[in-house]
C-alpha cells in the first residue's frame, strides 16, 4: 500500500506547524539545512534511522505524527511505539558461565 502523504511533504508539513524554518530545524536535530532541504524536496527519500529520530525528537512530535512519519519514510518498518506492558527483558547466561561461590 503507497502512503499518501511523501515523507518530505509531511516532514515540511510538521515543521511549518512547529513554526521553524529549514534552518531552525537543522540546528535543533544537528543535522545540515541541505539535509533538511533534500528530504522535503525527495532528493532523498529514505532517511537513515537515526535521522528519523533526531527529526521527530527536534519537531516534538506526538507518538502518532512520529509512527506516520516513519511509515512514509520507511514503509517496510513498522512503527516505532514504547513498550509499555511493564514486561523487561529477560537475558539468559550460558550454562557454561559460572560465578565462584563466596
């Protein structure tokens, strides 16, 4: 299924609502305004991971504008949502590992 909506025009949408130019944006996710100017106009249509997130912590975005725009930059992973069962992960170590006994 195609989004609607390019990750560029909705990454623009999401920083004109926020009130801050290219360049504002660019500071706040330490990234370059050439990078931000290349993903809005689709010069580059599929922001690395770590872009995605420095962009979406930089326009404050709500846990749902965040999941819509990854889904339009990178439609292949799913959303990004916090785990919030309470449920922790559970590491085993190997048979072989042993601590000594005081």
């Amino acid at each position: 299924m195609k989004n609607q909506t390019s990750f560029g025009a909705l990454l623009r949408r999401y920083r004109v609502a926020a009130g801050l130019s290219q360049e504002a944006l660019a500071a706040r996710a330490s990234l370059s305004t050439r990078a931000i100017s290349d993903l809005e106009r689709g010069i580059n249509r599929t922001p690395h991971y770590d872009t995605l997130s420095l962009l979406t912590g930089a326009l404050s975005l709500s846990s749902q504008q965040r999941a819509l725009l990854q889904a339009s930059a990178r439609p292949e992973i799913a959303p990004i949502t916090p785990d919030t069962s309470g449920a922790s992960a559970v590491h085993t170590v190997p048979s072989s590992f042993r601590l000594p006994v005081p």
